[in-house]
C-alpha cells in the first residue's frame, strides 16, 4: 500500500507539470489570436478640428488697413470775366479700407476711396497694430473699381489669398474693414450669390455680410481666413446696410492688381525722399563742418517711412556718391535715381561725423523735385 501511495505520488508531479504547461500554451494561443485581430482592425481617424471664428480672423486681421484720403472736388465756380472761369476747389475727408497684399507694401483698395479731381491724392494708411504712414497711388482700374497704393514700411503681413471659385452658396464669409471711422470691424455673413462671367469666371460676389461705408476695400474672407474678395458696394435705397453687399472676385482683383504694379513700375523711375540744399563747396563744407573737403549734397530732411529713411540715412548727413557716381549735384542725384526703378536697391554712401557709410536703398515710389537756390 505505501508503495502504491509514493508511486501515485511520483507520478502526480509530471501529470500537474503537463497540465500547467497546457494551460500556458492555450493562453499563449489565445494571446496570439486576439494580438491578431487587433492588427487586422482598421485605426480610428480622429478628424481634425478647423479653427475656430476667431482664429480665423486674427489671421487675417493684421492684413485690414485703413485709408484715409483727402478728397478734392469743385466746390464751386466763380466768373472772373466773360470768357474766364475760377473754379474753386474744396476739400472732403474720405475713409476706407484696404488690404495688405504683398511684403513689398502694395495694398488694393477700391478707387472710389482714394479717387479725387485731376488724380491729386493725399493718403494716409494705418496699420492694425497702429502704426501709421503716408502712401502713395501708383496705380487704378476704373472699370474694376480698383486702386493699388503703395507703402514704404517693413514687417508687412501680406493677407493668403483663396479661390473664389470654390465658393458656394452659403459658405461662411466675414467682412473685415474700418466702417464709420470706429476702428477695425468684422461682420459674419455668408456667400449669399456668385455671378458668373462668360469664361465661366466669378464676376461678383454677394454677401449678407454687414458692408458699411468705411468697408470699402476691405476683406471678405472665407472659413480659412483666406481674401475671397474685395468689399466694394451695397445695394440700399436708404443708404444703409440692407443685406446686400457685392465683392469683387479676389481673383479679379489680384490680377488687375500685378498687371497695374508691373506697368506702374514701368512708367516710374525710383524714389529715395530726401530734400537736399545746394551742393557743397569749399566755402559751405568749412562752414557746416569745419573742412573744406567736403563734397556732395546736404540731407535737410527725408521722408516719414520713404526709402532713404528706413535705408538709415538721415537729416544732416551728406551724400557724397549714388551708386557708382560721385554726386555734384542735385541733378546729379536725380538722374542717377531715374535710371533705376521702384524696388531696385542701390548704394547711397554719405559723410557723417568724419566717416563715409554706406547704405544699401531700396527705393520707392514717388515724384523727385529739385529746388535750386534763388539768386538775390
């Protein structure tokens, strides 16, 4: 009997070993089956969040100027005689918006903003972070209703332009601009019609987003915070807002846009903005400075934000060579300028403090004069 007893026994240990095994094994199986399942199960896309409104038009918000001009009209006429007439001119402020489109400081706006008699502009721009600057008319469309100004100031946020041809009835639409002089605004609305033209292109886009006076050349951008349109009119028989406002297509605009910045280019010569006095001589340079070697003209001022400005030069220092011409004169200096175009860059070296620098100049638009000395 005991040995029965101790043979059960000895044999009971490999049978629990075999049977432990058997359970690994099956678990093991069973691990690998549902590991494979897993692998063959296809993975959960979490779709992304678009942002929200208000990121949106952040985005877009730095690229929304506003425009303020001085208008100048015929106030009234006045017979001087019988065959001669006195038109009086007066004058009319003028507000607006525009839009940043490109870091070399072109901005579209409509030309009924900045249009005036006998094209004589006065416009100022601001910036949505505050800053300020005078800007000039290069250039207009009056059959788009468009103009383009130009800047002279860095650190530009040119707004992303979208296609207005995948617009549809509906979409989301913000209009951004500067409506009855109360700083940047922003309406919601959405696209409530697009016409086409015959090649099948948008031709206007309409709106319910509130468009007020002030609004004009301004933005109107998609759920992506992308330029979709230049704000340009309302249809109201009272004069306010009434549902319907009109975009002209930023396609349109764009391209209107290039071909006047690349023939506006072409009809200008560069700009430095500075007012010279006459040139030194050895009587004048003992004078100013103390030595009679002193060649070149004397800076008296520059521009607010004009490319000699931003170039570093400043009144008080005297330049002494444009580009690679020693300056005599100031008709020296201007042809040297002329010969060069809006957005070339050219060396302008200077005398200050009994050092010559050099500062490479970006030029600008404008319209050089010269004023000589008047003999006494």
């Amino acid at each position: 009997m005991d040995r029965l007893v101790k043979t059960i026994q000895f044999l009971s240990w490999p049978v629990m070993t075999g049977l432990l095994l058997a359970v690994v094994i099956l678990q093991y199986q069973q691990l690998e089956q549902i590991n494979s399942r897993l692998e063959q199960t296809p993975p959960v896309i979490v779709a992304d969040t678009p942002p929200s409104f208000a990121e949106v038009i952040a985005a877009a918000a730095p690229s929304v100027v506003a425009i303020n001009a001085t208008s100048f009209n015929i106030e009234s006429v006045e017979r001087e005689s019988e065959d001669r007439l006195n038109f009086i001119l007066g004058e009319s402020a003028s507000l607006g918006s525009g839009v940043i489109v490109s870091e070399q400081g072109f901005i579209l706006t409509n030309l009924h903003v900045v249009d005036t008699l006998l094209d004589m502009f006065d416009t100022q721009v601001t910036l949505a972070d505050g800053r300020s600057t005078p800007a000039t008319v290069v250039a207009w469309d009056q059959e788009n209703d468009l103009a383009v100004l130009h800047i002279n100031m860095d650190n530009l946020t040119p707004i992303e332009v979208g296609d207005e041809s995948k617009l549809e009835v509906g979409n989301v639409a913000f209009a951004i601009g500067y409506p009855r002089n109360i700083g940047q605004s922003v309406s919601q609305g959405i696209i409530s019609a697009i016409s086409v033209n015959s090649d099948n292109g948008v031709a206007m886009i309409q709106t319910d987003a509130a468009i007020n006076p002030g609004n004009s050349g301004g933005a109107l951008i998609n759920r992506e915070g992308k330029l979709v349109g230049i704000n340009s009119s309302i249809f109201s028989e009272s004069g306010n807002f009434e549902g319907i406002g009109f975009a002209t297509p930023a396609s349109v605009a764009i391209n209107a846009m290039e071909e006047m910045v690349k023939d506006a280019i072409a009809a200008n010569s560069g700009y430095l903005g500075v007012l010279t006095g006459e040139a030194l001589d050895e009587q004048s340079s003992q004078l100013f400075f103390g030595v009679d070697n002193i060649r070149g003209m004397l800076v008296e001022s520059v521009d607010s934000g004009g490319a000699a400005e931003r170039a570093g030069i400043q009144p008080g220092d005297v330049i002494t060579r444009v580009g690679d011409s020693e300056v005599i004169d100031g008709q020296n200096i201007m042809m040297e300028i002329r010969n060069k175009k809006p957005g070339d860059t050219i060396n302008i070296q200077v005398y200050r403090n009994g050092q010559l620098f050099n500062f490479p100049t970006t030029l600008g638009f404008g319209q050089a004069i010269i004023i000589e000395p008047q003999d006494l």
